[in-house]
C-alpha cells in the first residue's frame, strides 16, 4: 500500500506538469531510443557534369530525435531549379531506433567552370552542425543520359524524389515515334516565349470532374510539343483527399500524336494516376511543373542552307552545328492548369446500417475449409469478396461467431488488378476459429453492403448461414492453432495473456491522472485572477462578442487510448484522425473545417516549428489517413501510432506556446 501510494503521488506530480504522454511512453516502449550521436552530411554522387545537365544534392541529418532546422548553403553559381524536397525515415533494429531527415535540391549550372558549394549547416538534439563543401566540375559537353530500358537507378537522375516520375528528364529531339514540326523554325519579328506557349505546354486530363466518395477518376499529366527541348519536371503534385494507385505508363519517352484545337502535338504521358476520393469536398489536383530549354532556328540561316544540310538538320536537329548567331535559345518555366474536383457525399436515404464505405459492384460468398474438426483443432471461415470498385479499401466484414467458438482477426489475400479502372478482383478474408466445446454450430450469414454509383443506390448481399460439427478431442491442441490457444508459463506467460489490459489501465490512469492534475491547475489560475471593473460611466454599453474559444483538451488522445484498448482498428484511426484535428485547431487557433495540409504547414512555418517535428506530424497525419478507409492494423502497429502521436503532441507542447 505504501508503494502504490508512493507511486500514485508520482504519477499525480509527473501528469499535472503535462509530462503524461512523454511518461507513458517510456514506460510502453522502454527500448524505444538510440544511442548514436547526430550526424550531418551532403550526399552529391555527381561530382563531374555538363553544362546543360542538372545536379542532383541532399543533405541529410542521421541519429536524431529533434531535427530544429536544416539551413543550405548559398548556391553561388547554380540555379535552383527544384526543392527543398524534404525527406524522412525511421529504422528499428534490435528495439534502438534510428532517424534521419533530409533536403534535397535539383541545381543547375550557370555556365562551365569549377565551382565549390559551400557547407550547409543544421541543428538537431541541441547540436550544431555542418556539412563538408562540395567541388563541381562543370564541363562544355552534357553527359548522355542513360537510356529509359535500363533498371538500376542513374545517379545522373536528378528526381529521384518524385514518386510517379519514373523519368524526369526528358529530350524532346525527334525520334522515329514523333512528327516533325517546322515550329522550330523563329522567323523575323517572331517571339520566342510566345511561340513557345502555342507550341509546347503541359495539361492534365481527368476522366471526370465530379463524383462520389469512394468512385475513382483518372488523372493523366502530358505534355504537348511541337518543339525539340529538353524538358524536366521541377515539382511534382500531390493528392490531398485521395487514395491514390499509379497506372502502368509507356515509356516517358515514347510519344504519340493527338490533335488539341486542331493542332496535331506529340504527346507525351508524364504520370496517370487512380483516385479514389476519400471525403467530400471540392479538391483541387495540382499541376505539374516543368523547366524547358528549347533552342530555335532563324529562318535567315536557314535560307543560305542546302537541300542535303536541310534534310540532315532535320533528321538530327539537336546535334546541329550552326553558328551562334544563327540559333536562339530559350529557358522557360511551365505549369499545367490546376483541375477542381467535386466529390459528393454518399446519400443518407437508404444507407444500411451495416454500411462501412465500399463503393462499386461486389459479389460475396462464404466456405469453411472443413465443416468438421475436434476441440483439438481449429477450422476457417473463408469471405471471398470479389467485383470492381475501390476494393483495395474495404476492411474485413465482421462475423457474428455463436457461443462456444471463438474467432480470430482475418488474414487478407488479395488478388486486385491494380491496373484496372476502377480496381477489380477479389479479396479473400480468412477468419481463424477455435470450438471450446464439442456440438452443432450454425455461423450465421455474413452481410455485407456497398453503394453503387451507377445507379446511385446502395445494396446488401448475405451469404449463406454455415454448419458444422465439433467432437471432443483428446485435450491435445493442433500446432496450427497452438499459437493462439497454448497458454505460456512464467512472466512471459501473464505478459502476453494480459499486457494489453496492463497498458489499457496504465494508459487510462495516466489519462485520468493528467486531467485531474490540470483541473486543479486551472481552478487555482481562476481563482487568482482579479474580477473584471464595471463600466461605471456607460453600463447600457452591450458588451463586444467573445471571440472563439479554442481550449486544448487536457488529454487530446483520451478518447484514442479507449480505442486502443478495445482494439478495434476502425474506430482507433477514426477517433486519432478527430483528435489530431481538433488539438491542431486549438493549438492553432484555427477553425476544425480550415485545416488542411497547406494550412497546417503553413502554422508550423510561422511558429517555427522544428523541421523534424513538422516531418513528423505530415507522416502521421497521412497515415491516420489513408488508414481511416484501409484494411485494419495488427494491435502492435496501433500501439506504434498511439506513441508517434504522443510524441509529436508533446514536441508541438514544447515549441508552441
């Protein structure tokens, strides 16, 4: 009793300082930490390139748990042409956890010469530091580019960073897939920048603007030309508000020829993708970004040429070997037109009650791998979900097992073609079970109900109720099910038999700790302060409206650790999404409904939020996400995202005030 009053007394001190989360943590994951020190470098495998080339450079910071800022150097004699691209990983090895978090940038020379880039300088656990400077070489010639077939990474790509882009870099000189446009061709009093925007430019084609939550639509990035340049994408889109599958694409540079406005264009397809809109809303897809050097031909050199150099001009028109005076070349920046989609909200006219978010046309159907079997040994119940739609999101429908058998959480065998729009093919979902007695059971059927956006209805399938028959065994588990049955002595035993309610209780009590603390915190504050004066000379005066109240919740993960101990993965996700949002807007002083992911960033950057932190939360904001609607979690990978939370909370408590 004294221990445990002893103990109380601690935690009661540890959570009214607003420590819990960090205590808790501790205490859940005691090998959660690293031991190496910080280091900073520069990563630049390209020391050697040409004048036309780009430069490809990261700074990265390792073994750190607070990343404050990461500051470049000044890129004297370069060009920056793409970035910061901010990056971030997590390793654990035998429970020690290893960190990094860098920058990257895509440079371009000013001209041929050799050039030093000086060293960037960073701060992470407290800690100055700085990278070594870098010596380029910047040469007359580019250096080729390797050619699209070949599989291992170039270190000559300069975007490796963009996911989607296979090939970024792109020479739009003529080939045998594309048409030879005279547009190269600059007459007098002609403006180059002009032409260039009749005759080169990037668009993104949807299938379609509106739609429903859960129906996918095609998005195509291209680019258009009548030129011969050298185009490299610079900035690539993301998707708020959708899941999103990356489409088989031909080879980048491959083109085909399509007729816009009359015009026939070589046409190349930079990125399709597959969205599947994950709330309602008006969502705005964002371009692509492209830097273009294109080099033309003035007409007045062209009329001094012979038929045989016309015709090798034209067959090899970037090689050309023409006087100075008689080309012009052009860099230009372009930009697709962002495309606003519509999603509308499912209907609540008809919704099933068993309703959970699948959206196309499905069949269902349930077996049992065998229908009799003893107490020693366990049988499966096989779903077998199949049809077209965003089946790749649809969790594992919910069994209502009979008394005496006991089920386990569903394996997922998926079988989707990902390349199909919307995705088709089925799901199997296993569900493991044990009898604890012998008898006749009946598994009732099984329903499952999805929406049909074709005709804009909803629909419920049942299976068929199945029947089985346990015997008595021999007392002997089966060693396919002696995992989950077989009981484990010792320590180790009661750990795994009841660790989880163990962490349940201690996450509840610190919970319950922490609020009690900061309630007696926040009545001593009250108490304190002096009533306000009246207004004496002029008390008809109304007083001014009170502006928002945004209250920080005393344990914004509270309503989270009550999800996490009853494991359900579904409204773990749905309540850590809420509660993220919600200590967001008070933290930020921010309305729940203008949060988004630019919005966020843009708090973090005017609070001086560490970059570390802000990586962070982006990551663990996506993650709730895109599991929301997503196949359920293993508990330990539950209980990893509780503690990401808590720990990005208690970074936010520390840097905004």
């Amino acid at each position: 009793m004294i221990w445990c009053s002893l103990m109380i007394s601690f935690l009661q001190k540890v959570f009214s300082r607003g420590l819990g989360v960090c205590f808790l943590l501790l205490v859940i994951s005691p090998f959660n930490y690293s031991d190496a020190q910080p280091s900073f470098t520069v990563v630049c495998p390209q020391k050697t390139i040409g004048k036309n080339d780009y430069l490809n450079i990261k700074f990265k910071v390792d073994h750190a748990s607070d990343v404050e800022s990461i500051n470049p150097p000044d890129f004297k004699n370069f060009t920056v042409v793409g970035g910061p691209n901010q990056e971030s990983g997590m390793t654990s090895i035998n429970g020690k956890v290893d960190q990094y978090v860098s920058i990257g940038y895509v440079l371009r020379p000013a001209g041929p010469g050799n050039y030093t880039i000086g060293p960037a300088s960073a701060k992470a656990d407290g800690k100055d530091l700085q990278t070594q400077p870098v010596n380029i070489q910047v040469t007359n010639k580019s250096t080729p580019s390797p050619p699209p077939s070949q599989s291992s990474a170039s270190a000559a790509n300069p975007f490796p960073g963009f996911p989607g882009f296979p090939n970024l870099n792109f020479d739009l000189s003529p080939m045998p897939t594309t048409r030879q446009f005279n547009d190269y061709i600059l007459k007098k009093g002609e403006d180059p920048k002009e032409k260039i925007k009749k005759n080169l430019f990037l668009k993104l084609d949807v299938s379609k603007t509106t739609c429903y939550v859960g129906q996918p639509i095609v998005a195509s990035y291209k680019l258009y030309t009548r030129l011969q340049s050298q185009s490299t994408i610079t900035d690539a889109p993301t998707f708020d508000g959708f899941s999103v599958n990356d489409l088989d694409v031909p080879n980048p540079n491959s083109s085909t020829i399509e007729k816009y406005n009359g015009r026939d264009y070589n046409v190349y397809t930079l990125r399709t993708v597959e969205l599947y809109p994950l709330r309602a809303g008006t969502f705005t897809l964002e371009p692509v970004k492209s830097d273009n050097d294109v080099t033309f031909v003035k007409q007045g050199y062209l009329n001094n040429m012979d038929q045989g150099d016309m015709m090798d001009l034209m067959q090899n028109f970037m090689n050309i070997d023409a006087p100075k005076d008689a080309v012009t070349d052009v860099h230009i920046s372009l930009q697709s037109t962002p495309v606003n989609i519509v999603v509308k909200p499912l209907p609540e006219a008809g919704k099933p009650a068993d309703f959970k978010g699948a959206v196309g046309d499905y069949q269902i159907q349930a077996t049992l791998e065998k229908n009799r079997f003893s107490t020693d040994d366990g049988g499966t119940l096989d779903l077998v979900l199949s049809g077209s739609g965003n089946i790749q999101l649809i969790n594992p429908p919910q069994i209502n097992w009979p008394r005496g058998l006991d089920g386990f959480d569903a394996t997922i065998k998926d079988g989707v073609n990902k390349n199909a729009v919307p995705m088709n093919g089925k799901k199997t979902f296993s569900y493991p079970f044990t009898a604890s007695k012998a008898g006749d059971y009946t598994i009732p059927s099984v329903s499952f109900s999805y929406f049909d956006p074709a005709t804009s209805t909803y629909h419920t399938l049942k299976t068929d109720s199945l029947s089985l028959t346990v015997t008595r065994g021999k007392g002997v588990p089966n060693s396919s099910y002696a995992a989950t049955s077989q009981p484990v002595g010792g320590i180790r035993g009661f750990l795994n038999a009841y660790g989880k309610y163990l962490i349940a209780a201690m996450i509840l009590l610190g919970g319950m700790l922490f609020w009690l603390g900061n309630r007696q915190r926040n009545k001593s504050e009250v108490a304190a302060q002096p009533l306000p004066a009246k207004d004496a000379q002029n008390p008809a005066t109304p007083a001014p409206e009170p502006a928002p109240v945004f209250l920080i919740p005393e344990n914004p993960l509270q309503e989270v650790s009550e999800a996490l101990a009853s494991q359900n993965s579904s409204i773990f996700y749905q309540q850590m999404d809420g509660a993220l949002k919600k200590y967001l807007a008070s933290k930020f002083r921010v309305p729940v409904e203008e949060l988004n992911k630019k919005r966020i960033q843009e708090e973090l950057d005017r609070r001086n939020v560490g970059l570390g932190t802000s990586l962070r939360l982006t990551s663990l904001m996506e993650e709730v996400e895109l599991n929301v609607y997503a196949p359920p979690s293993g508990v330990n990978h539950l209980r990893e995202v509780y503690e990401k939370a808590g720990e990005v909370i208690s970074l936010l408590n520390k840097q905004v005030s």
